[in-house]
C-alpha cells in the first residue's frame, strides 16, 4: 500500500496547500473516493457537477466531473449525496483511443 500513500501526500502537497480542484488523472487509480458532497456550478462552457471526495488521512478533493459523466447525475443523485448516501468514485484510467477519462460511481 506504500504506492497508494505516496500518491496521496503528493495529491495533498501539490493541490490541497493551495486549495485548488483536483485534475482526475491525478486520482489513484481504482481507489474507492467516498463522495461526501456533490453541487452543479456553472463553468466556462457549460454547467457542470463538483464532486468533493475524501481521501485517506483525513484530505479532501474537489474534481469537477467531465460533461459525459455530468449529464448522466441528476438532481436527486446530488440530493442523496448531500443527505449521506454513501457513494464511491474510483478512477479506472484514461479510455483507450478515445479523449475521455474512465469513472465509476458505486453504493
């Protein structure tokens, strides 16, 4: 597991000292995110969803989901999110031969 816990404190000194979102490639693979909050936001292009996930040792993460996986999470999957439903994001990698990065949102 010593991988996974050197991923995570890079994650937590190159993002989350200066507050900022979260790029997805910079999740680790395959691990289970609990999403512990999850609201639309209006963005550049169009809107969008952000998701806040908590991270081993105590860090959280926001990451702003991509236009394909935003449209597909509607108001009660945001609603039950907020109201402690425990969903988890994991990252499965970028897809192969196509522009999109693969995500799994699980119970």
């Amino acid at each position: 597991m010593l991988p996974g816990y050197i991923n995570q404190l890079s994650l937590a000194f190159r993002y989350f000292t200066m507050g900022q979102v979260v790029p997805i490639p910079a999740l680790t693979l395959r691990y289970p995110y609990p999403v512990v909050g999850a609201h639309r936001v209006t963005g550049p292009y169009e809107p969008t969803v952000v998701f806040t996930l908590q991270s081993d040792y105590g860090v959280t993460l926001k990451i702003y989901l991509p236009r394909l996986y935003a449209r597909c999470v509607d108001d009660a999957d945001i609603d039950n999110i907020n109201l402690g439903k425990k969903y988890k994001l994991k990252y499965l990698g970028p897809s192969v031969g196509l522009a999109y990065y693969v995500l799994r949102l699980e119970l």
